[in-house]
C-alpha cells in the first residue's frame, strides 16, 4: 500500500456558457462562466467522473495547492488524492465553483453586460437545482455523459441528492453527507438572523456595496460568527476552549476576556475578509428553499422515487445542524422506493464540521465505498 | 378552593441607597436607587418573604398591571397571585429591578451624579453577586432579616443560588429554575455574538448614544433575533411556524418569506424600542462571569458547601440553553453537601421559555413545594 500523497499543483479552469440558464425563480442568466479544477484523468470511456458539490462557503479548490500559494491546500484535500479515499488514480475529479459564488464563476460581484456593473443586489436568487442544471451543462461540455458518483457534504449534499433526482440517469452513485431533505425552522432561524445582520449593515447600500468602495464587514463577520457556532458541537466547543480566560481572570471588558470570543471574531474577521456578502445572503436562501418533497405536498417518499443512484448517506453524532434523524429521513425515503442504499452514522465529537475532518471511521466508510465503484 | 386570581393592579416603589455599594469588578456605586414592586402582606415576624429574581430581559414587574395599563401583565403573572401557586395571601412576594437594569433602578442610562450626564459605558460592571448584595441591602430596609424563599429562573435562578451562598443564614428555601452553575462555551459564544451585534452599530458610539440621541436598534435586534432562537427548542419552533411560508410559495426576496423570519423580526424590532443596548451588554456579561466554583478550582461541591437553604431545582427536557443535565450538576453537588434539595425535571415542549409558561406539571412542582414551606 502506497502512502496517500497530494495531487499536488492544481490550476483553475474557466469555461464561458453562452446559451441562458432558465433559473427556477422564472428568471434568467444571459450568459455565465463557471471555474473549476479537475484532478486525475478522464478515461477513455469518460466513466470515471466524480463531482464534488461544495458547501456555503467553499469552493471548486477541492485539493492540491496553487503554485504561487503552497499553504492553500484544497478544502478537501485531505479526502482526495492519489491513495486517498476519493482516489484520483482511479477517478476524474471535478469540483466546480457555484454560480453566484465569489470564487471566479459569475456572481454578484461579476460584472452584468447589461450594465457594465457589478450586477450586486440585481444578480437573480440561484437554486440547488439551479446549480445542478449548471453543472449538467459543464458536464456535457466535458464530455460526461454519467457521473460515476456525485459527491457533497451540507448544501453540497443536498446537490447530490437534487443531481439523482434531475437527472437520474446521470449518476451511478451519490454520496449525501452531513445533510438533509430541507432546512428545519431553527436552520432558517439562523440563516435569517445571519442574514439580517448583513442586510442591515450600513454599509450593505442594498447590495451595490461594491460601487462605494466598501463591505458589508460587520455584518458578514456577525453572519460567520453565528455559523460557526453551529458548525461546531457544544462539546468540542467545550473541550477545545472551555472557558479559558484570556488573562487568568475576569477583567471586566467587552475586549477578548474566554478564549471562544477570541476564536469567534478572529473567523468573523478572516471570512469577512474574503468572502462575498450577496453571495452569503444568496447561498443562505438556496439552503431555505430547497425541499425537493415540497412540490410532492411534503411526501419525501414521492420526491425520491425517480432517483436511480446507489447512495450513501453519512451523518455525524454530534451535529446538531443536521443532526443524524435528517439522514435517516432520506435513507427510509430512499429504502421506502427500494433504492441501494448505505447508510452510515459517524461518532465524531466535531459537529456539523466533521465531514471536512479525516475522522478514520468516516474516511473508511468512504474509502470502502468508493472502492466498490 | 377558589379560582386563581390577579394581584389586580399594582404600583412600583423606589428606594435610594446613598452608602457606597463595593461591586466585585473592585469598582464602586457611590449611590444607586432600586425600583421594586411587593404583593401580599409582610407578616408581623416578617418570616412570609419572598424575593423572586429576574432574567436577561425582565424586571420588578412579576404580576398584575399598573391602573394606566391593564394589557402589560407582570412576567410572573401566571404563577404570582392569591390562590397562585406562589400565593400572595400566604406570602410577601418581593420583585427588584437589577442594578444596571432598564426599568428604573439605577443603569447605564441614569444620570451620573459625577458628570451630569447619563452613565453609559462608564456604568460600572454588576455581576449576580452584586445583584444579590444590593438585594440584601433593600431587605435590610424593609425589616427582612431571612426570606421564607428566593426563586428566579435561567438568570434569576443564578441569583437564587448566588443567595445561598452569600447569605446562608437569610435564606430558608431556594428554587434554581431553568439554569445552570456556568455558562458553557455555547452559552458564551451565542452572548459574544449578541454583544458584537451592538458593540459594532455605528449608533452604538461606544455606549455613549444618549448623548447622540439614537439607539443602536439594528444590533440590539440581532441580539434579541439570536436570543429568541436559543429560548425556543427546535421542535417548538417546528410545531409553531414550521416551513410555514408568508405568501404560500416561494418569492425569492429577503423579505419575509418564512413565517420564523417574520417572528423574529418582530420580536428584535420590539425588544429595540424598549431596552437598553447596555444594559443587554451588562447582563449578557453577568452571565458569563456566574461561576461560583470558579474560586474554588472549579469544584461545585466546595464552593455549595456554605448553602443551607432547601432547594428546589427545575429543569426541562427540551431547554437546550441550560439542559437538564446542567441543572443535575447543582442537584449532585447539594447532594454531595447533604443539602435537603427536591428535583423536577419536567417535560415541556417549549425549550428555555418553559418556565415563563403555566405548564401544569411544572406549576404542579411550585405548588407543592411552596405549599411546604
């Protein structure tokens, strides 16, 4: 057995749609660009293509490192690699950054034709299924006319499950981790909460922030405080900063006094930093909205009998974003239509995070799993 | 037995304290008024006193109305009156507006004898402990030497337990409803997010609004929208707005499309018009300072010892704020003291709010427990 190694330097691809995307708003884009990174090679046979749909705020960088930034690996460069579970010896990896993201494909701060602008609050709401209508079409482009596997944790893995539901024949297998059928009240609960802070930002200027020259950067940075603290469990919240104090004691301040603060702000600041505030509020409305039981009126198991993949659904013991019965909502949906399914509830005291963790149970369940590809 | 009636309608009183109150932070309150309100007769061995202490957003307040408005009910109304569980014919019941409060005693928007102007952030840091001190200094001038009960839940109960040790010998029995020895690393985290809501407004100008006269109602909003969602359990939340959507379908717009986001939108606006910003600060930092084991290496059992009062403690299954296993740490170290302690955990589907609510078998507890004493 090889040890597992990087894929190394990785260089972003850009490809250029002409044709418009109809979106399920009722509106349109024009024309867009997607940026992607592809590792491994396609076969002859163009049969070993895996997607790897990303959450929130990640991106189409799955793995390896540019060559002018060494230290910024892929978000899961950990999972894919050569030896690694998702191995690019044997799989074309695909990862590709979503329209409306701030990472290189068409967005809010992408510049409209119509108005030779940033398109800011006018770049229309995007959809799960809209995303996957968008990366059907970079996939004909390439050439893939079957995915041996779509892959994706949270929002990533409700792209997978949307992918088996859209274009069944399309996909050999899906992996939905981390995620669930829809948002509860409490996941909309926080995304508004999140949302409002950006929204009333005084320096949001109703999204045509870019026109005056600054961010948003308290309220996205309030936005990612909030999610991180869902991201994380109270447990390894408490095992990781307790409630260690700064300076030994209480100093009666509201500067930094436990060390969470600390951590808090210091995430708050770094995302606010780089991270784009329309597409933070867009990417938390295509979570609220997906729910592919609601045109079924509520009935996951209709919503899910068209799906042809194999699955496996992975959830984490201590997530309490998508705590495991989210998971297994899907499995008895999908085991109610008599579909292949494995299912797989990790102990992992990170939280929601753990699916970017290289936990040995997690990372064996997927290896396994895309072995039996 | 008769029916349950109101305390009918009530009238706040107010008392000066012009000697100095040492605070823990080693500042000072060179002089400071408390508003407070009683219900019931204090009787002739001024044994029938109870003192119920308030949370983050409450007040002296606990039952009736005022003659100009009979619609705002006391907090406690539904627990507080003749015939109540805590039963005004029976007892004194005493309810005190905390220092740094917003509802008239002394706070950060009071007029600073020193400058003439309202403190604002230069209003010293109160903790629970001093809270409980210049509690007992309002006793002192009442003629109440020992309370028959000190009762408070979440922040209130922190009080309660604070009372026991403090002032052992004043306190015949102590209900700790709703809370918990410390804060956990979640708790801090959700409070710092609050703070930075408010302490990054630009109407905030470092707590010094009065003078601006603006208040910073996007980031006390926030706070409260980010509260609500810790008071309420999720099931709650589920089974009171669901998925529910304001038009029927999806709008793709940041307005209100869930009918979660319109709840808590106008739960922050609400709470923004009447509370004040520091005070919000005070007492989420009060909290987070609440940690009466921390002086003694973090072991409850030694810094319980001192309790002498008879304890009730109260927690409910679905408070993921202060879980009930938070509430089973103060039970275990009173039982490690010996200490004479009933526990109830209750089952009640609304979360940390429970025990604002007139649940039968909660209030059923009360009942029973102040019919003891």
């Amino acid at each position: 057995m090889t040890q597992p190694q990087s894929v190394g330097v990785v260089e972003p691809q850009r490809m250029r749609f002409e044709a418009p995307l109809a979106l399920k708003s009722g509106g349109q884009l024009d024309e867009y660009e997607l940026v992607f990174e592809t590792y491994g090679e396609l076969n002859a046979e163009r049969s070993n293509a895996v997607l790897v749909c990303h959450a929130l705020s990640g991106s189409h960088h799955l793995a390896g490192h540019y060559a002018d930034a060494p230290e910024n690996k892929g978000w899961w460069d950990n999972l894919i690699g050569p030896g690694k579970p998702l191995d690019t010896r044997k799989f074309f990896v695909i990862g590709v950054n979503n329209l409306g993201g701030c990472y290189g494909s068409t967005g809010p701060a992408s510049i409209n034709p119509a108005t030779g602008a940033a398109y800011g609050a006018d770049f229309p709401f995007v959809t799960v299924e809209d995303w996957v209508d968008s990366q059907a079409r970079l996939a004909d482009r390439l050439g893939i006319k079957r995915f041996a596997a779509i892959v994706g944790g949270s929002l990533g893995g409700m792209q997978a499950l949307s992918w088996t539901l859209r274009y069944p024949d399309r996909v050999g297998s899906a992996a939905v981790i981390a995620a669930a059928p829809k948002l509860s009240t409490e996941n909309i609960a926080f995304n508004e909460v999140a949302r409002q802070a950006i929204l009333t930002d005084p320096e949001f200027h109703g999204g045509n922030f870019y026109a005056h020259g600054v961010v948003p950067e308290r309220g996205l940075k309030l936005a990612r405080m909030i999610g991180h603290i869902t991201y994380l469990s109270d447990d390894a919240m408490a095992t990781k900063f307790g409630r260690n104090l700064r300076h030994g004691k209480q100093v009666y301040s509201f500067d930094v006094e436990f060390e969470i603060e600390s951590y808090l702000r210091y995430q708050g600041t770094k995302f606010a930093g780089y991270f784009d505030a329309n597409t933070y509020l867009l990417t938390t409305k295509a979570l609220d909205y997906f729910d592919p039981a609601f045109e079924y009126g509520g009935n996951l198991n209709t919503a899910l009998a068209n799906a042809q993949a194999d699955f496996l659904v992975v959830s984490f013991s201590t997530d309490w974003r998508f705590p495991p019965e989210r998971s297994r909502e899907i499995v008895n949906a999908l085991l109610h239509n008599r579909r292949n399914v494995s299912y797989a509830e990790v102990e992992c005291a990170a939280g929601h995070d753990s699916f970017l963790l290289d936990d040995p149970q997690y990372h064996g369940v997927l290896s396994a799993w895309f072995d039996r590809i």
